[in-house]
C-alpha cells in the first residue's frame, strides 16, 4: 500500500530503546524507583525550571533557530567560537544529523560491539555498514576500533567516554592518542555525554581547529535536563557549517533553550549534582558488595553491577527487580550482559534496591 524506499522495507521493526512508561503499561503500574535510563534524578538547577517558567508565557513564539544566546554562553565557558558550537535536539539529534551528513547506502561505520544503540539506528537507517569491535576490560578499545576504521575504509568512528553501558573510563591522554590516530577522511565521534560525573582528566582540551573529531555533549545528564531535549557538538567550524544543511532550523524547543543556558550559568548546582552522584555510585557499589555481586568502577551516572554469571541469570535478576516495581537495565551484548545497569538514585530509590535485591537473588537462585 505504502511505497516506501527499499531501505526501509528491508529494515527491521525496532527501536532502541523500550522506554519505562511502555514497560509501566504493561505492568499496569508504577515503577517505585526509576534507576535504569541514567536520568539525573536530583533534577535542575532551580535557576534553571524558574527560568522555563517564565518562559512557558511565550511559548507562542518558535525557538531561536540560531540558538544564538546558547552557543555564545557555551562559547564562552569553553574559551571557543560560537562557529565551533552546534546546538541539537539532544545527542541522539545530533547524531542523526551527522549520520545524514557524511552516511550513503554501503559506507562504513565503526563502533564497539554492544555500545550506544542508538548511534547503529541511525547508521542502519541511512544505509551504512556497521563494522563492531568487542570491548577490552569491560572498556571500549580505541586501538581496535582504529584498525577495524582503517582496514574497513570508515568515514564514522564512534566512541562514548565515559562509555555506556558500562561506565568505564579511558584518560584524556588515550583519548588525544586516539584522536591523532584517526585515519584521514574519516572523522571519530566522541560521545562525552557523562563527562561532568567524570574526573578532569578524562577530556583532552577541547581542539576545534581538528576536522578528525567531533565532541558531543549534553545537558541531560550533569544538569538533569533529559526531558528538555538540548545537546550540543564541538567541532571544525566547516564541520559545524555543514550542519546547517540538513538540520531542523526551528527543532529547538524555546522553554529548553532558555532552561539549559541558566544551568550552564548555575556551576554551583553542578558541583552539588556531581557530589550527590558520588554518594549514589558509592552507595550502590556497596549494596552491590553486601549482596556477592562485583561493581565495575564507574565514571557516569550508574553502576554496572557484574551478577559474576552469565546473561540469562543478570536478566532473571533485571526481570525480578523491574517485577518488584525496581526499573533498572543492562548491556545487550556478551559478555558485558553478564551485568545489570543501575542508575544514581535518591536516598529512598537505594534504600528499596537495598531491601529488594537480596529477596530478588534468593529468589533467582532457589528458581
């Protein structure tokens, strides 16, 4: 009935993720602690949700479509151009339209084996061709993922640092290395949406005068505004240019662009955030530890706990928990199934998962 193209037609029916609420409706109930999606629970700054406030008064207008007060606020935290900034409907977003930009039918993509879905969606999407490197230690392995892109001819190499699922971390040195390494016409995307929760020496100086990276980040994480949809990327500023050419101009929601430029400016609720971070992770890897299970140091906002088996019993355990009203996820590929994904929570959200998990592993064990 529909003529669609024939890439559509020869993809499959997926999406990336099954969001909680889908998995709410057909439980026909609320989850009691939502610590799977890597959401910010301890929210924006105040500054930030006044501002949106105010700003829900005007929503009649579109959003700036040069999103020209954001970028020159980035400028300037960052010491860079507003030329080197683009400013998207989240990651994801951005991701999209980088895909879009540099992705034809049979062109190759390199990324880890079991790393951020929706990266691959967007890249099957268009036709591309995913080439995938198994992680090393529970961390993606940037000299793998250089010879794969080298071998295959990649234009796209896509790496996440922090990395999700994991949490795992490689220090702005490896990653500098990395950069450099990059063959020519190919360009790494480093996906540093975590990068406030990690240490400082986790990011190498930002470089946009390098056409071999793009740098992405996010207000979603560090200034929990993950419903508001702003991303952002750091890059060439012809790399920035051509993003014009494909973008949604009037994507940007006018509340969330007025609501991310004051938490950029309210750096004092971020260093909050990142201490009540801290506690979280420190807490669920204690929990973690009580109960026999091996927590993997983590520089993200979650804890992958490895259940120290294999992927069917770190699912029955993520099938109990979610049954016991406990929202949580895990890797989807093995060996890194082997463990379950949870998110920083409140104080009430860990002290469920402390009573909850030891039932939750008797239960699995005696089945």
């Amino acid at each position: 009935m529909f003529k669609f193209s024939t890439l559509v037609n020869n993809l499959p029916s997926s999406v990336p993720f099954v969001g909680p609420e889908a998995q709410e409706r057909l439980l026909s109930s609320t989850f009691k602690a939502r610590i799977g999606a890597n959401e910010n629970v301890f929210g924006p700054s105040p500054l930030a949700v006044k501002a949106m406030e105010k700003a829900s008064k005007s929503l009649w207008m579109y959003g700036d479509p040069e999103n020209y007060d954001l970028k020159k606020a980035l400028a300037d935290y960052y010491q860079i151009k507003s030329e080197d900034i683009v400013i998207g409907e989240g990651i994801d977003g951005l991701l999209g339209y980088i895909t879009r930009m540099f992705i034809e039918p049979g062109d190759s993509v390199v990324t880890s084996d079991g790393a951020y879905p929706t990266f691959n969606f967007h890249v099957t999407g268009y036709g591309g061709k995913l080439h995938k490197v198994p992680y090393k230690d529970d961390m993606e392995d940037p000299d793998a993922l250089i010879e794969r892109a080298k071998k295959v001819g990649a234009k796209l190499i896509y790496l996440a640092n922090p990395d999700n699922p994991m949490g795992t971390v490689h220090s702005g040195s490896v990653i500098s290395k990395l950069i450099n390494s990059v063959p020519n016409d190919c360009l790494l995307i480093l996906d540093e949406a975590y990068i406030e929760f990690a240490d400082d020496h986790a990011a190498p100086k930002l470089n946009p005068s390098s056409s071999k990276v793009i740098r992405m980040r996010t207000f979603s994480k560090g200034y929990g505004l993950a419903g508001a949809r702003v991303g952002y990327g750091i890059g060439h500023p012809d790399l920035i240019k051509a993003f014009d050419k494909v973008r949604n101009h009037f994507g940007m929601n006018r509340a969330s662009q007025i609501g991310a430029l004051e938490a950029l400016l309210d750096q004092k609720h971020l260093e909050n955030t990142r201490e009540l971070v801290k506690m979280s992770r420190d807490e669920i890897t204690r929990i973690a530890i009580i109960n026999g299970l091996r927590p993997i140091s983590s520089a993200a906002n979650f804890v992958c706990v490895d259940c120290k088996a294999d992927g069917e019993f770190a699912r029955k355990i993520l099938n109990k928990l979610i049954s016991n009203g406990i929202f949580v996820r895990m890797p989807f590929v093995s060996p890194q199934d082997r463990a379950i994904r949870i998110s920083c929570g409140t104080e009430k959200d860990l002290r469920l998962l402390e009573k909850t998990l030891p039932k939750v592993l008797t239960a699995v064990s005696t089945d």
